[in-house]
C-alpha cells in the first residue's frame, strides 16, 4: 500500500520528465503521470484527469480561479485542501509553481500527521511572496498584478527588502538563522 509521502515521488517525476510553457490565457498540458500509477495511491484509488476543454487530456487552466488560501498553502473554508502554484495566487512562472507546490504537499502530510502547519517567514522570498500576495489579491490594485521572482513589481520588492541575492553562502545563512536547513528533507512519514 502507498502512502502520501509518495505524492513526493511524483512531484519529483514531474520536474524531472516535464517541460511547461506558458503560451496563452488558458494553456493545457497533457497529462505526463500515468493514471493506473495515481491510482495505487491511497485515498487516490478513483482519481481521474477533468479537463472540459481538451477533453479529459489536459490537466492545466491559467488564471480562470484562484483559490483564497492562507500562508500555509491550506484553502480558506476546507479543512484539508491545499493548493499551488497559479490556484494559489496570481503567481506566474516555475520557480514559483515548485515552491508553493512544495509547501502545499509538505503541509498536507503535516496535517494527515498531526504536525502544526509551515509558515516561511517573510525574511526569506518565499515567504514574502506568499504572504505578500495574498495581502495584495485583497485590494482590486493587487488582483492586477502578477507576481514572480523573475521581473515586475515584485523583482522591485525583492531588491529593496534585501531578499534579493544569487549568493549561496548568503542563502544558506538565512535559512540556517531561521532553522530553516533541510526541512523539506526531513521524512515526515
């Protein structure tokens, strides 16, 4: 029998096997995962690919919803629903996609476990940006803007709050002074 920690596997088979790119407003990519797989996942045994507009071959929809979410990714009014990437804010880009899609399948085996939910500070980016854009899609302003590490606004932001900087050495201090080393690395399960 599998267990959620095998969610992790297939996160990791995605990163490793797919390519995205964003061509339009609403993009679709087929499904890369194959379903009979999904399916020896506990809880996951009925799972299925919905897609209306390519027919059950597509499994992504750009900015058509967004789902209110807290800072731990955990879907606002739902007890145990998590979300990522694009469902989560008005995020654009990869790096983004990884690392709220991270925490959200962090955060959903913490909560299976009992564990207190993963709040990133906002003294590292991630943790900004999560925050920060969920602050901003209150304001009709901010339900125009889109966020990303890669440029516009939020690149500004960055740069000005001091998060911005490509030197490793200067990363792993940060996340070391928060007790931050490692904690997706930990086998919760």
């Amino acid at each position: 029998m599998h267990c959620i920690c095998d969610i992790i596997n297939i996160f990791k088979y995605f990163f490793v096997c797919c390519s995205f790119v964003h061509i339009a407003h609403a993009k679709l990519m087929t499904t890369y995962y194959p379903l009979h797989k999904l399916r020896k996942i506990k809880g996951l045994e009925h799972v299925k690919y919905v897609d209306p507009y390519a027919g059950s071959k597509g499994n992504s929809i750009r900015y058509l919803s967004v789902a209110p979410r807290t800072n731990d990714m955990k879907v606002v009014g739902v007890d145990n629903l998590f979300c990522a990437g694009e469902k989560s804010g008005l995020f654009v880009g990869h790096t983004e996609a990884i690392c709220t899609g991270t925490l959200a399948g962090h955060n959903a085996v913490r909560l299976m476990m009992g564990l207190s939910l993963l709040i990133l500070p906002n003294s590292i980016a991630i943790g900004d940006i999560i925050s920060y854009e969920n602050e901003k899609s209150e304001t009709r302003e901010g339900r125009k803007e889109r966020y990303t590490f890669a440029g516009a606004g939020y690149f500004k932001r960055m740069q000005e709050l001091g998060l911005y900087t490509m030197d490793m050495k200067e990363i792993k201090k940060r996340i070391s002074k928060l007790n931050l080393d490692g904690i997706f690395d930990d086998k919760l399960c």
